[in-house]
C-alpha cells in the first residue's frame, strides 16, 4: 500500500513558504555599461514567495541581497525577482517563458515548496520542473536549481521521494544543483518573520551569500 501522502495540518507545521496573495517583482531592463562597456550580466530568480520579497522591502529581499552578494565576490550582475506567492512547480511551468527574458544569462529556479505544502506528487513536481529546465536550456539560459527539503516528519517515504526529486532532475539535464534554499535559515527563529515561514532580512542575507558562489560559478561557466 503506498504511504499516504501528509496532511495540510502536518505540512503548516514545519518551515514551508505561505501562499500569500501573489506578487511579481517587476524585471529591470539591462543597462549599458559607460562609454560603451559591456552592461551588468542578468541573473533572474523564478520562484514563490522568497524570491518575491513577501514580507520584506526590495532592497531587503532575496534579489537584492543576492545582487550584493555577487558583487562582494567582484561579480558584475543584475538579479531579477520573477517570484508569485503561492506559486507551484506548475506555476512556474506556466510562466516560465515571459518571467523569464530573453537576455537572462542564468536562470535560478527555486520553486517546489508549494508543491510540499499541499502534498503534491513528486511525481508531478519532478515533471513540472523538467519542463522548466528543458525550455530554459532550450533558449540558451544557464540553469541552477535549487531544492528544497522535505522534513522527515511529514512521512518518510514522502519526504525521501520528493527529496529526491531535485538531485534527479539536475542530474537528467545536467545542471548545476542547489540542495536545499533555506539551508541555515530554516527553524531558526532569529532568521524568519513572525509567522515562522518567511526568511527575514537576516536570513535573506544568509541564503543570499550561501547562493551567490554557486551563481557566480554558473556564471563564468558561460563566458
């Protein structure tokens, strides 16, 4: 008998993104270098709720923090949010081809906590996220997927499977993986806002300067 999959009351119980009412960062156009030299290299963060900023003034938020994170380490970048609260892996799917612009360099994806939270199908999450990666390897993006962990107090057998979706998917098509998001941040309650579930700025930072060297890798890959 397949183990059942958990429950909604499981699942608020441990550190997941709140499908708040959606929010789409509005992506900054490129701009010119001075005089002519080559202008910032784009970074674009397709996500839920962390990449969207819930909670957070913009220059607070994941895309901001990442972008100063880069910098630190001599990076020359523009990082834009295209996060939706709430959204799903089939969201993301749904979207990817106008969040995502044509001059992107890397693509991060971080989606895949919604689907944990309503207890979708690895299945589906695994399909949703190969769809995206193989239309943004399709137009010539670099990809970096980031995944999310799935406490094994939800079951077992359901957190293994979705675990071990995002290694899976990487590995099929090749492309950088980021284990897990909130790596440091979740369960800590100096690092999350009130409601236990969204990074604060502190955490942003953390996720940020734990992100960037991964990004900037993926980054120089492509020159």
């Amino acid at each position: 008998m397949a183990e059942p999959r958990p429950s909604r009351r499981a699942l608020f119980a441990v550190p997941l993104f709140l499908a708040a009412g959606p929010v789409l960062a509005q992506p900054a156009p490129r701009q010119p270098g001075p005089r002519g030299a080559p202008g910032p290299r784009i970074v674009t963060l397709l996500g839920d709720s962390i990449t969207a900023g819930y909670g957070l003034p913009a220059q607070a938020a994941l895309p901001a923090q990442l972008q100063a994170a880069l910098a630190r380490l001599g990076a020359n970048v523009l990082v834009r949010g295209a996060g939706v609260s709430g959204d799903t892996t089939a969201g993301g799917l749904a979207r990817v081809d106008f969040s995502v612009r044509k001059d992107t360099d890397v693509a991060v994806v971080a989606l895949g906590a919604n689907d944990l939270l309503q207890g979708l199908d690895p299945r589906r999450t695994r399909a949703n996220l190969d769809g995206i990666v193989r239309k943004l390897k399709g137009r010539g993006f670099g990809v970096v997927l980031v995944g999310i962990d799935a406490p094994a107090q939800i079951g077992g057998g359901y957190a293994r499977d979705f675990n071990a979706v995002f290694p899976a998917v990487a590995r099929a098509h090749g492309v950088t993986l980021y284990p897990n998001l909130l790596d440091g941040v979740a369960r800590r309650p100096a690092l999350n806002q009130a409601d236990g579930i969204h990074p604060n700025a502190r955490g942003a930072a953390i996720i940020a300067a734990r992100l960037a060297p991964v990004v900037a890798k993926a980054l120089a890959a492509r020159r």
